[in-house]
C-alpha cells in the first residue's frame, strides 16, 4: 500500500504563467520518482534528488501513455516538494490526478483569513504557505515566500539586538506595512463620488484601463453602484463608482444617491470628483448640500478623501474660478483627464501612495494576519 502524502495547490486557479503545487508526506518523493524523468528519459533515485536539494531540476512529469509536461522541481526534504509547470489549467488538473492516483489527497484549505487567533507564537512559513495559493499578484505572491523563507524569522533576531528607541522605529514601521498584509485578503475598497456628470464613469474606466462604467453625456446615467477590482502596483484595488449627487434628483436617481450613504462606512477612502468647468459659486458647499439632504454626512465619520479636479484638458478659460482658492481633500488635489494619461498613472499612484503609505522590501518582514501583528508588537515595545 503506497504511504499518504498530501497535495497542495500553491498559485490560483485559472490561467496563468505558471501553475505550482506542493506535494509533502511520506510518500510524497517517491510518487514524484515514479512519474518523473530528467531531460535524458532517466528516472531520478533518491540518491539524485539527495544531491540536488533547493537546487532546480528540470524534467518530464508523465500525464499518462506517450504524454508528458516538462516541470521544474524543488526537492525541498524526502517528505516535501515543489512541482512547477505551465499555468493552464488542463495541465495542472492532469498532473494533479496523477498524483492522486499514486496515493495522493488534495488539499483544499478554506482561505485563510486576517482576523483569527492572537496569542501564541506564529509558524510564519505555515501561515505564508497557506496563503500563497491564494495570490493574486506577482507582487504579494514574492511577498508570501519571502515570509515563507525566514523574513520574520530573522526580523525578530535582529530586534532582539535593538535599543528599545531603534525597536519602536521599528515596530512603526511594521505597522504601516501591515496594511499591505490586510491587502492580501481584502482590497481597499475606493469609492467615487461627486455631482452629476462629474465624469466619475468615465474617470473609472480610466483608472481601470477597460470599460467597466456605462458612459454618456446626459447626466444621471449611473443610476447604481458599479464596482470592479484591479491592480495598481502590483497591489489590489476595489473601487465603486457611484450615482452622481445632485439637488431635487428624479426618483431613480434619488434612489442611486440613497444607496451611496451605507458604501460610506466599508470605504478605505474616496475620491470626490468635480467637473473643474462646472459653474457654481462653491461647488463643494453644493455638493456637499445635496449630499446630506439624502441622508450623507461627509463632516464626520467619512473616509479620507482626495479631491479630484475631472476634465483638466479643457481650456483654462472655462474653468470655475472657485477652484483657484478651493480647499483640498485630506489627500491633497489631483487634476485628471481621461485624454491625458500621464494625469490618470497621477492619480493612480496618489492612490497606491495614500492607501500604502509603506510598501516592503524584498526579504522585509510583513506580518500576514493579527497574530503576526501582535506578536510583532510584543516583542518591540
């Protein structure tokens, strides 16, 4: 009877560059013997796969009679290995079903979620590991294994030596990049709001680089929240776009704006979007009027902001006056027009910026879940 071992998906599933699994246990190595051969049609012995630890291997895994993929293989110990093949999804089925039928059980975690048990001491390669497979970047996947390969290991070693002033700097520090390690289960949730016919569609299908929004002159188009998820530096971003805000609204209209109050709470930050050529002596008041009249109260309890100046392309003659001495958001003012891209990368990156005020290094520890955090907090005060 063939010993168990376990098999473990590790990126996404989906078409990829590259599909890679982890198969550990007892009979994990020599399931992998039975099915793969060098680049020569040779099958490897232990004695080879001995030699050749945490060193690449390049070869052949059988997908039945006369059918092969080659692969790339890390024998990571005799009980764990890597196996790295092509990314489509057919491939990674086949090499998967062969692995059951040499013994092996598929390992389908539940995704692993930041909030969780805090106490004790964290198995940082574990908790790296259980996550990677649900990676959505190249970005946060590198990020994973470098937890997976020591990074919180050797930060703490290294506190262990500080002064107790070079520990809090660093602990600080920790602090901001555990916002990227919230980012891995959830992506910040960006919310566009302003006046009608603002260009807030049109903005976001901008920032997202596909039509996403329905777009059309007349004002009230967006009568819904319209939301899409995308990658800005390598990071992940949710943003919703929302009904634009106006007094004395039609009903369906009216009911778009209603439904903007509740998004208010869940949002990490907003962009209030103004037409600059729209006439109005304060459009801020205004707008800020209308936006309470339906139940918003932007003074207390929003999001940060940043303030966004739409349609910048136009000639400076038509602009309103009012935004020469305008105040700005939270997060300062940005000019955007969907004809200049150079002003949407802008914006793009105020927004990686704001939300990521920190973003690691490579081998940099990142606590990945709140017992990291803690623990991290513990050992640096």
């Amino acid at each position: 009877m063939p010993e168990p071992f376990s098999i473990l998906p590790l990126t996404p599933e989906g078409r990829g560059g590259i599909g890679s699994l982890l198969i550990s246990g007892p009979g994990a190595e020599k399931a992998f013997r039975a099915l793969f051969t060098f680049q020569s049609g040779r099958a490897p012995s232990p004695a080879d796969l001995e030699s050749r630890r945490n060193r690449p291997i390049f070869g052949h895994f059988s997908l039945g009679k006369d059918l092969h993929e080659e692969v790339l293989v890390r024998a990571i110990s005799p009980t764990e290995l890597e196996i790295h093949s092509h990314g489509g999804g057919a491939i990674r089925s086949a090499i998967i079903r062969r692995l059951t039928e040499a013994g092996g059980t598929l390992r389908r975690d539940d995704p692993p979620t930041w909030d969780g048990p805090t106490a004790g001491t964290p198995d940082f390669r574990a908790e790296a590991m259980n996550l990677l497979p649900h990676a959505r970047t190249e970005r946060t996947a590198r990020l994973l294994l470098d937890q997976a390969n020591g990074a919180g290991k050797r930060f703490f070693e290294k506190a262990a030596g500080l002064t107790s002033r070079a520990r809090r700097a660093a602990l600080a520090r920790i602090e901001l990049l555990a916002r990227v390690g919230r980012a891995l289960y959830q992506a910040p949730r960006v919310l566009l709001i302003g006046p009608v016919n603002a260009g807030k569609s049109s903005l976001l299908n901008a920032i997202l680089g596909f039509d996403r929004a329905l777009v059309d002159p007349m004002a009230g188009t967006t009568r819904d929240v319209v939301s899409a998820e995308t990658i800005l530096g390598g990071l992940p971003f949710r943003l919703s776009d929302t009904a634009g805000v106006r007094e004395a609204p039609g009903t369906l209209e009216k009911e778009g704006m209603i439904r903007i109050v509740p998004l208010l709470k869940k949002a990490d930050i907003l962009l209030t979007v103004f037409d600059v050529t729209a006439p109005g002596d304060d459009p801020i008041a205004e707008f800020t009027r209308a936006f309470r009249a339906m139940g918003g109260n932007l003074d207390t309890g929003a999001p940060p902001d940043i303030l966004v100046l739409n349609k910048c392309d136009l000639p400076s003659e038509s602009r309103n006056r009012f935004w020469k001495t305008a105040p700005y958001g939270q997060h300062g003012l940005v000019e955007t027009s969907v004809f200049r891209p150079e002003t949407i990368a802008a914006l793009q990156q105020k927004l990686i910026d704001v939300l990521f005020p920190a973003l690691p290094e490579p081998d940099e520890f990142v606590p990945i879940n709140a017992r990291q955090l803690e623990y991290a907090r513990a050992r640096c005060r």
